[in-house]
C-alpha cells in the first residue's frame, strides 16, 4: 500500500473519519484509515482521497480490511463498486467471536 501524504486536506479528513487518533497516527496507518474513510467519509472525503490514493489501495483496504470497521452497507457497496462483486463475502470477523451453536 502506498504511504499516504500529510497534507492539511488528509489531516482533515483524518480527524473527522477516525476521530479517536490523531490525524498523523491515523494517516501512518493506510489500510486502517481507508477503511475508516470507505466506512464513515463523507462524499468530500473521498473526493479528497481520491486524488491522492490509487484504487488498488481503496482495493487492498477492502481486502484486508480490519474486523468492526466496516458496516454491511459500506462493506457491499465497495465490494460491488470496486470489485464487482455482489453478493460480497462475509463481513471480517474478530478472532474468537463466532455464533453459538444451538442445540
């Protein structure tokens, strides 16, 4: 993934989708913040990060995405605009969090 810019523009945008770190903590983590953005940017946020980020990095975020970020909407809508893919696969899940098995 390609490192982002500290730019005021992404700065700003860092802070608003990502607002329990600091914007540069936030921006030093790409696949992290893109998610964030993918989940919770405004249609300005991405217009931002979309001049800056490549779409194989707005992809390989989508891929390798953190579990709890994304919500099923976000998660289906950049499936099907990025990859095409519709169903999309399952949400990430957090390691140890499964259903219970009723019996």
């Amino acid at each position: 993934m390609t490192p982002l810019p500290q730019t005021a523009e992404l700065r700003a945008v860092a802070r608003r989708v990502v607002w329990f770190k600091e914007p540069d903590e936030a921006l030093a983590e790409p696949l992290h913040f893109l998610a964030h953005a993918m989940t919770y940017g405004t249609p300005a946020d991405l217009a931002t990060l979309g001049s800056v980020v490549p779409r194989k990095d707005f992809l390989e975020a989508l891929d390798h995405a953190p579990p709890g970020i994304f919500d099923a909407r976000s998660w289906a809508y950049w499936h099907l605009v990025l990859a095409g893919r519709s169903p999309p696969p399952p949400l990430p899940a957090r390691a140890g969090l499964c259903p219970r098995e009723t019996g």
